[in-house]
C-alpha cells in the first residue's frame, strides 16, 4: 500500500528532501553568479568575451544535464575531490548558468538605454549606474524566470541519484530495490516533489505580488 510506504519511510524521505533543497538552493545561488557574469560577457562590447559566453550557453544548452553531471564527477573529479554534493551541486549550477545567463541578458536589454545615459550624464560611471540603477531593475524583472528555472532545478536535481546521491530520487531508488513496491515507491517519491514544487510556486507568487506592491507605492 502506498500509505503504509509513506508512513514507513517517511524520515528518509524528508531528510532526502533536505538535501535535495541543499543541493537546490546551493546549486542556484552559484548558477546566479555564473549567469551574471555571462549575462555581462554577452552584452559586452568585446567580442571575446562574446564569444566566450556563446561557446558555453551553447554547450551547456546543446548536451544533456546527466552528461554534464558524469564528466564533472567522474573528469573533474578524478583531479579535484569533490564530494557527490558539490560534485552534483556545480554540474547543476553550471547547467542553470547558462539558462539564467540569457534570463539576466534579457532582463538587462530590457531596461530603457536613456536610464543609463541619464546616469553617465550625471556624472556616474557605467559600473555604477550597472550596479545602482539597471540591475536592480532587471533582477526584478527577472524574478518570475529565475524562479521558474528554481523549479526546474530542483526536478533537474533528481539526476545527482546516478552519482550516489540519497537525494529524493536516489533514496526513492533504494527504497524501490529494498521492499520490490517500485510503483508505489516512485509514487510517494513524486509526492514529495510535488509539494516541494508547490510550495515555492506559491512562495515566489507571493513575492511577485509584493514587489508589485511595492512597485505600485513607489508610483
């Protein structure tokens, strides 16, 4: 039944949760970092670092996750130790860099170019008038994106599993080849995503609202 295997697995269960949020939230965090920084070689006027970030959208865009995930734990890792966190935490956030990448690209195109002109009028430098007028704006206009890429990483996240991970999809894994109730096993495990799924949909519609709040007052 598949009462009676959630109720009997149901602390490995939300301990995988755990760390499968871990591994999610650290995953993005860096992937945001990767992102902007590609973001600023894409709109760059120097065609090298163009390039660059063309070369690594495209890449990363053009092969499968789980293969990105093999090469880093099992290639990189053979030089640098890397735990199966970090392993599956950067082969992610290198996944959704460069997703992220074109969300921030295109939330900065965004942004009216006589702001910035306006700015640099003013006497401000264009890193400046970067980091205090176009990003804020376009960090909040990318909000509904990243959080919807936020999601995708976290269902992505089930792919660490094949590296020995006891994340969700990984303990589900176990738990199927210990009690031979494969079925009612994968169920519970997508229980959990589901819920997880849910919670930060509703979480970052309740933040889409309040920067909508806060965007009207300031109006």
């Amino acid at each position: 039944m598949i009462v009676q295997i959630f109720l009997d697995t149901y602390e490995v269960f939300i301990y995988a949760a755990v760390l499968t949020l871990r591994l999610t939230m650290t995953s993005l965090l860096i992937g945001i970092i990767i992102g902007l920084i590609m973001a600023f070689f894409r709109i760059s006027k120097n065609k090298w670092l163009n390039k660059v970030a063309m070369v690594y959208i495209g890449l990363i865009r053009g092969t499968p996750l789980i293969v990105q995930i093999a090469i880093l734990y099992f290639g990189i890792a053979s030089i640098i130790t890397l735990s199966q966190f970090w392993a599956g935490a950067l082969a992610l956030a290198i996944h959704s860099g460069a997703y992220i990448a074109e969300i921030f690209r295109g939330s900065i195109q965004s942004i009216d170019r006589g702001q910035m002109e306006a700015a640099q009028s003013l006497g401000m430098t264009y890193p400046l008038a970067m980091r205090r007028i176009v990003l804020p704006q376009a960090f909040k206009f990318s909000i509904p994106s990243l959080g919807n890429q936020f999601i995708i990483g976290l269902k992505d996240s089930s792919l660490v599993a094949y590296v020995g991970m006891a994340d969700l999809w990984g303990s589900g894994l176990s738990e199927a080849a210990s009690n031979y109730r494969q079925l009612d096993t994968y169920i519970v495990v997508g229980f959990y995503y589901f819920i997880l799924v849910m919670l930060f949909t509703y979480l970052l519609r309740k933040l889409e609202t309040r920067l909508d709040i806060d965007s009207r007052k300031t109006t």
